[in-house]
C-alpha cells in the first residue's frame, strides 16, 4: 500500500535533513529522488506495486547512491 502521508512527509523532512548536512547535498538528494523513481518504476513494472520488501530494497538502494555521491564529492 501507499505510506500515509504524514509518515510520508516525515520520511522526507528526515532525509532532506540528513542530505542538507552533508558535502554535495544538492547531488545527494538528486541521487535519491532519482533511485527511488527509479525503483518504484521496476517494482511497479515487475509486480505490479510494493511491499514491504521493495521499500526495504529501496531504502539500501538509495542510502548506496547517496553515500557513492557523497564519496564522490570528496574525492573531486
């Protein structure tokens, strides 16, 4: 099912949070709308929606993404 919205915002408000704080925060929160996008696509794709699980792969998706573009911001 859809998260409900005040959780929704939340889950949002804490990672805009966590990105603001960090090197290459505007590349960091690109990578994360991007990973999730691109995520829910392939989920609704392949099983028409989400669980549990595909919210759980996405948050280690994302949380790899951001930590590769922040990584990459160091090294530049």
């Amino acid at each position: 099912g859809i998260p409900a919205p005040p959780a929704l915002m939340a889950a949002v408000a804490i990672g805009l949070c966590a990105a603001l704080f960090t090197a290459g925060w505007f590349a960091t929160i690109l990578v994360s709308i991007l990973l999730t996008f691109a995520t829910g696509l392939l989920a609704r794709a392949k099983i028409a929606g989400q669980t549990g699980d595909v919210l759980g792969a996405t948050q280690q998706i994302v949380e790899i993404g951001c930590l590769l573009s922040i990584s990459a911001f160091a090294l530049s």
